[in-house]
C-alpha cells in the first residue's frame, strides 16, 4: 500500500528537532559542537535506546546549559519549543553527563571522544571528563 501510495517513511533523526531548539536557545558553535558531542555518545550504550531522540536532543541542550552555567537552565522557551519540562529530561540528562564523564576512560570506545578532543571541533570532549586518578 506505501509503494502504491509512493509515500517513504522514516524514522526521526536528531537533525529533526537539532536546529529549532538550538536556535530557540540561542546555541553558539560551541554548544553546538557539545551537543553533538553528547548526541553520539548516546549512540554506543544500548541503554540509551529507550529515550526518544526528541528526549535526546533536549536533554543534550539542557546539559550543555548546564556545564557553560546558563541560567535560566531551561528557559521558557526551551520547554514550549520542545514541549517537555526540565524535570522531564532529568534522568536523561544524568545518563548523558555519566557518558560525557567517563568518555576518556579506557575502557570506552575512543572514536567520539578523539574526534571531539580536536581543536578543530573545540576541544569540546574536555568539558566534562574527569581527570584520571594519579595515584
């Protein structure tokens, strides 16, 4: 019935929501650069599957509102473009900083956290890692 209609479906990407809530924000390159960041982290661990990636998005900009000390954190015009409340993304976004967090680690997969550790993208990566024990 789809061919004979010739309808394509598709399932929604970050870039969906991406561009209007970073504009509703007011996101410069850096923030965008971090959200990215975070967007990809998500990709790895299966467990980030259950939040819809319009939940992604969102909590990837409350986050990155967060660590450059934004305030309000979720302004009133976050939560009517994207149509969820700050407490809303709370756990999302704490799953997010704890990938963010341990990125450098070893035992995680490099790949976006060396892309991201480029002055080419900001060093953005850097935001957030915790620094390895030195004892």
């Amino acid at each position: 019935m789809v061919r004979a209609l010739d309808c394509d479906l598709v399932v929604p990407n970050p870039a969906d929501f991406l561009y209007r809530l970073e504009r509703a924000n007011g996101s410069d390159w850096e923030e965008r650069y971090f959200v990215r960041y975070c967007l990809e982290l998500s990709l790895v661990p299966v467990h980030m599957i259950d939040y819809p990636v319009h939940v992604l998005v969102a909590s990837a900009l409350l986050l990155s509102n967060e660590v450059r000390g934004q305030t309000p954190l979720w302004p009133a015009i976050m939560a009517h473009h994207s149509r969820m409340a700050e407490a809303d993304l709370r756990q999302c976004v704490k799953e997010m900083r704890s990938l963010a967090e341990n990125a450098s680690s070893k035992n995680q997969p490099q790949g976006v956290y060396k892309k991201y550790s480029s002055s080419r993208l900001g060093s953005v990566a850097h935001l957030l890692c915790k620094k390895p024990d030195l004892a």
